[in-house]
C-alpha cells in the first residue's frame, strides 16, 4: 500500500485513517505542551505522571513516542539534547544535534484539508484582531497627543494672556485720565479717589476692574473684576471673551468703596495651577509659614493682607441652618463679627496665631475643593497696611 507522503513525527503510517490519527495526535501533544513549563522539574514530572496515568489518550505510537520523550528530558536534568559530543582519537569533534521538537513540529500540509481550513480561518480572526487592536491603540494615542497638544497651547495663551496684563498694570497712563466719579448713595454722596496710576491703563480697557491680588511663588496674580452677577466671569476673560479659565472676581454684593467688612473673591481651581488652581498649597502648614502675606490692592490703594484662617467649606442649601463663609460680608456689630471669628477659627486647618478685631478689614480668597460635592477651599486674611 502506498505510504509516501504519511510521515508525522518521523513516523511512516500506512493507511489514510491512521495519518490523519497521527496528524491529530500530533497537534493534541503541541496543545499539552503549552499547558506545561517544561523547564520546570516539577512541572515535567506531573506531565510524565499525567502521561503514565493515562490522563491524556492518543489514537497512535506517538502518544508512547512522547512519554518517552518526556522520560528523556528527565534523565538529562531536563535540559532537552541540542548537541552531542563524539569522540575521536584524542579530539572532542562538538557534532550539532537537530531537536526532536523542531523535528516534530507540524506543518500546515500535515493536516486535513478541513483542518487545513479551520487553522487558516483562525489565522484570519487573529490577524482582524490584532489589526482592530492596533487602530485602536493609535487613534488612543493621536487623541492623547491631540489632547497634550490643545492642552499645552491653552496653558501658554493663558499665561501669555496674564503677562501682557501684568505689564499693563504697570504702564503709563495717558495725560487725560478718566475724570474722577461720583457715587450716589441715599443718605450721601461720597466722592471716589485718584484710581492708582499703575492701574489706569487697564482700567481705561475694562472698568469693571476692581483691583489685582498676588501671592508669591504661585501662579496668582491676576486682575480682579466685578460685575452685577456671579456668573458672568466664571467663563469669560478680562477682555469679556467666553474663556474656560474664567477671571478673578469680587463677589457681586461686596463693595470697595464704601468698604465692605470682608471682601469675597472667587476663582477656578485649574488643574494646570492657574487662575485659584494653587491656592490650596496652603492646606501645608510649612507652605503658610513661608507665605503668610497677600498682596491685594484695590484700584484706589495698595494693601497687604495677613492670612488668619486657612479651611474647607462647602455651598450649604439655603434651608441648612449653618456657618456660610460666602454669606459674610459685613458685621452690622461687633458681636456679629466676633462670631463669624470664632466660626472660622473653628474651622481652620490650623492656628496661625492671627486674629481680628471689629473694624478690621479682612480679605477672603475662596475656590472649588473636590473633597466633597460642592467643596471649597478658603484663605481669610486681614488688612495690615
């Protein structure tokens, strides 16, 4: 009978059904191989026990020619043969050895033309994954890179945006100033004072300006803005473009002139540290020892701000009957403030020491803190000169 062609394993297998038995077993050995670390003593030990056990059935020889195979790694301290030394005469001749995995390793053309179809259709199901994978991982990575890149160019105009308006603040007003205003109250009328020099340029672009506050080693020095609503600047700009960063800005019932007991100012915790992004490295006692001063001015006059109380809060309902630090802005007596005082020392994340008494003129620098919903992260300070 016909066996040219019927080898697997190096084993000749004279009929058809027996080839394609041997093909099977071949590709069943390939599988337990990979359930195995062979280069592992104990692990080739429990596939020689499986083997003996009979765990593993084989349709051919080749089931016996793998146990023995197994057997034989074992004898050589399971370290598979890959070169034999021979001798001759008084030379050692180093005669390479082809490995017996190499030998029996299977071939596409081993296999049935059914088999032949199902390993090439997985071959292409892998090959759609893989490809399907790898799109994926690209268009993750250009999205990142579109990100990073969109990201990194907000941050530099930001910046780019607070220095021109940091070297405005110091540029020379025209000769014609704007005329000094009057305000009219309903009891009185109070007449405004000279705005500072450094700041009539900027407030000749934008008179909702109120003042600038700055803090040293942060990214904190900004203009400070104030409109008749609290919305208004959390997204738009100094020069009223809609802007993600928003402004600095003074709650909307506080007044510099006449002067509120506390001013109230707000800005947007910024990932990347801008606008109020930094104000919370005062949550560090060590980073307050260090910067215990604020500079705020009002365009009418320089101020220096001593902080008292560093503390975290949150936007209460109305209906909750609790210490609101965004509803003090004036103390109609001194009992009044000496209590929103003690509220806040309370609170305080520790003791600076620094207190207040009724006529004081305090300062309260407040942004979002993720710790709970609604969060926010406070600094309070009072004037010192």
């Amino acid at each position: 009978m016909q066996t040219e062609g019927r080898e697997v394993a190096g084993r000749q297998f004279r009929t058809a059904a027996d080839y394609e038995a041997a093909v099977k077993d071949a590709a069943y050995i390939e599988q337990i191989k990979q359930r195995y670390h062979l280069d592992s003593k104990e692990e080739l030990d429990s596939l020689i026990k499986d083997l003996r056990d009979g765990k593993y059935r084989f349709r051919t020889i080749l089931g016996q020619d793998f146990l023995e195979e197994m057997e034989n790694y074992t004898i050589e301290e399971n370290v598979p043969p890959k070169r034999k030394d021979v001798k001759k005469g008084n030379k050692t001749v180093v005669k390479a050895k082809k490995s017996k995995d190499a030998k029996n390793k299977a071939k596409l053309e081993d296999y049935d033309a059914d088999m032949q179809k199902s390993i090439l259709l997985e071959i292409r199901k892998r090959e759609r994954i893989r490809k399907w994978l790898m799109t994926v991982c690209v268009c993750i990575a250009a999205a990142c890179f579109t990100y990073l890149g969109i990201y990194s160019y907000q941050i530099s105009r930001l910046d780019a945006y607070a220095e021109k308006q940091q070297n405005l603040k110091g540029a020379e007003a025209p000769a014609s100033g704007p005329e000094t205003p009057v305000i009219h109250y309903d009891t009185e009328e109070i007449e405004v004072p000279d705005i500072l020099e450094e700041y009539k340029i900027l407030y000749s672009l934008n008179k909702r300006l109120i003042g600038w506050v700055k803090i040293d080693d942060t990214y904190i020095d900004y203009p400070v803005l104030q409109t008749t609503n609290n919305e208004y600047y959390l997204n738009h700009n100094f020069d009223q473009e809609e802007d993600r960063n928003g402004s600095i800005f003074l709650d909307k019932d506080c007044s510099i002139l006449p002067r509120s007991t506390n001013l109230i100012v707000y800005g947007h915790h910024m990932r990347s540290g801008r606008m109020f992004g930094q104000l919370n490295k005062y949550s560090s006692q060590d980073f307050y020892e260090k910067h215990k001063l604020i500079q705020f001015d009002t365009i009418y006059e320089k101020g220096t701000y001593e902080i008292m109380y560093v503390f975290r809060s949150k936007i209460y309902e109305e209906s909750e009957i609790v210490f609101k630090y965004y509803q003090f802005i004036n103390a109609n007596s001194e009992i009044e403030f000496n209590s929103y005082m003690r509220e806040m020392a309370e609170m305080s994340l520790y003791d600076t020491g620094v207190t207040a008494e009724y006529g004081d003129e305090l300062l309260t620098l407040s942004t979002c803190d993720y710790y709970t919903s609604g969060g926010r992260f406070v600094v309070v300070a009072k004037k010192i000169q």
